[in-house]
C-alpha cells in the first residue's frame, strides 16, 4: 500500500510538469505494478478524477501496457516453432485484446522473459503518445478493444495511435528480438526415452493431497481465465468450506506473496504447486489471511501454511474459489484429478504422471 501511494504521489508530479513523460513511464510500469498487486494505489486516484472532474488522464496511459502484451503474444506465437507455445500465444493474444493480460503474461510473455521487456519498452512509446496527446478516460474500466468509448473525448485520435503503436511495435520488437524457444516434445524423441528410462529406474509418481476441506470443481469452471484456459498450468480447484489451508506436497516453500492469498510450493519430487486462495483476492491488500510459513521454508505434507477468513473474504465481494494448479505440468505426461466432489485435507487430489 505505501508503495502503491508512493509510486502514484511521484507519478502525479511528473504528470504536472511532462505529461509525455508521465505517459511513458505509467505504460512502461503498468504491467510490472499489477503483477505484484502495487496498481491499486493508482486506482483510487483515476476514480477520484473521474468523479470530481468528469475525466482522467491517467487510465489512457494504462492501455498501451495492455495492448504491447498482446502484441508481444502475437510476436511468439509468429516465432516459436513449439506448436504448444503458437496456440497457447494466439490464444492469450486474442483474451489480452479484451483485457484480460494474465494469461499472455504469465503463461507466454513473462515465462519467456524477452518478449516482457519487449511489451513494456513498446508500452512505453505508446504511452507517451498518449501523453503529449493528453487523452482522457471518462470512465472507469479495463483498456480494451471493448472499452474503447471510455476514452472517447479530448486525445482521442492519439489515444488510438497510441495503443496501435504499442501494439505493433510489440510484435516487431519481440520477433526481432526473439527468446529461447522451447523443443517441442513430439521432436524430441530422445527425452521421452530418457522419461521412460527414468520411471523404468524407480522414479515415482507425484500424488497431490487436497491443501483443503471443501467442494471440488473443474479448473475450467472456475470463473477467471488465466486459471479456467490452463496458461498457469493444468490442476483443479476447490470451493473451501474451512479456512485452513495446508501442504499438498512435501517439499520448500518457493514462494510466500506478500498479501498472503498465495503460495508456490516445490516438492520433493520437482512438481510445482500453486495455491491461490480465492479469485482477485490481492485486492484485499493482506486483510483476513495470516500466512504460517515464509518463503524458502522446508515443509511436510499436512503442515499449516495459512489460515483466512471465508465469511470476511465473501463479505468482500470477492469468490473464495481456490485453484490448485501444476505450473510445471508440462514435465508430466498426464495429470489425473480425483473424481471426488468432496475432499479434506490430507485426501487424494491430484495423481502426477
């Protein structure tokens, strides 16, 4: 919260002396703010604008970020020769287009790395067209091809140059630019016998205990795409009716988020788990989640990693619903979910092969 409001107090400065300036750099960090949930303290200001003045200049500055990732998309899926990674890019370009970025950042444009940067250097051109242009937003919303009439009045032709530009310019950059791409498996005869040699020599499979009491649900039913289309990883969800989460897996704690409502857990068989309690809970900022491990924590299956309140999160306005996701599942032939409507923890979940 301190650094989202210290972010927009220097943001707001720059605006009143280069608004071309501001535009850049907004574009250029947007992204970057949202993945660690720090935006939020820009929110509030664009809201206020809208309401007590009738416009905002800051929300314009927002949408190139969202249309160089999905240009960014377009530029991997036109590169790789991984037939996996081509769908999965077409497919996260065309949900970017619409507002929705999560799914190209963290299953094609982040995972990649180059194609990131590539996204906010062009997001930042974009973002300084629409500066000098001075365009405006008089409504709230999320940029996209949709929402575009939120931004109709005062900069509007700059507006629509600016996010074109980013968006092409994100394509060439990240062609250009290129990534590590990754082998395809159907080419790669060779580490599948190297797969089969390795379970043939005892490796075992990863059995997944449910990290929760409550409802079992299909992960493409749960209602956000970057969990429902697969781009994290494949896995299921679980509607909790206990606020107890605990370990699926024994292994380390990878990753503890700051606001509590997630986890990255690698066991000791090298499966990647994911945990997010709830949907858009890091809107809540921490309240009602009190996390019992720390990042780099060894743990056992069954331990305690974090309590939350399921009445005050509802309360919230916001879904309890809590995928559990494999985000290294490309490294396993097949996941298998339990075909339990109700489990507890410590029950069989998911079966890694």
């Amino acid at each position: 919260m301190y650094a989202g409001n210290g972010i927009a107090a220097v943001l707001l400065k720059v605006f009143s002396f280069s608004p071309t300036l501001a535009g850049a750099l907004i574009a250029m960090a947007w992204q970057v703010l949202v993945i660690f949930g720090i935006h939020w303290g820009l929110v509030p200001v664009i809201l206020n604008n809208i309401a007590v003045h009738g416009k905002d200049h800051i929300k314009p500055a927002t949408a190139p970020a969202v249309f160089s990732q999905a240009g960014a998309s377009i530029g991997v899926m036109l590169k790789t020769k991984n037939k996996k990674l081509k769908s999965l890019a077409g497919s996260t370009a065309v949900s970017a287009v619409f507002g929705i970025t999560e799914p190209a950042v963290y299953g094609v444009t982040l995972r990649l790395k180059k194609p990131f940067i590539a996204a906010v250097l062009s997001a930042g051109v974009g973002g300084a067209i629409i500066g000098y242009s001075q365009s405006i937003a008089i409504a709230s919303g999320l940029p996209s091809l949709l929402t575009l009439p939120i931004f109709y009045g005062q900069g509007f032709t700059g507006f629509l140059i600016g996010i074109s530009v980013s968006f092409v310019l994100s394509i060439v950059l990240t062609y250009l630019i290129g990534f590590q791409d990754p082998v395809d498996e159907e080419d790669t005869p060779v580490v599948s016998t190297s797969r089969a040699a390795d379970h043939a020599h005892g490796v075992k499979a990863v059995h997944v205990k449910s990290p929760l009491k409550g409802e079992v649900i299909k992960l493409e039913e749960v209602p956000d795409k970057a969990f429902s289309s697969g781009a994290l990883g494949k896995g299921a969800a679980i509607i909790p009716s206990e606020g107890q989460l605990f370990a699926p897996v024994s292994g380390i704690v990878t990753t503890v988020f700051p606001t509590g409502h997630a986890y990255g857990l690698t066991s000791e068989n090298g499966a990647e788990v994911l945990i997010h309690i709830g949907l858009d809970t890091v809107q809540l900022g921490g309240q009602h989640f009190t996390p019992k491990v720390v990042q780099g924590q060894t743990i056992t299956e069954g331990e305690l990693l974090a309590e939350f309140d399921i009445e005050a999160i509802k309360a919230s306005g916001l879904s309890v619903t809590t995928p559990v996701i494999i985000t290294n599942s490309g490294e396993f032939s097949d996941i298998i979910e339990t075909e339990e409507k109700q489990v507890t923890p410590g029950q069989s979940f998911l079966h890694l092969v």
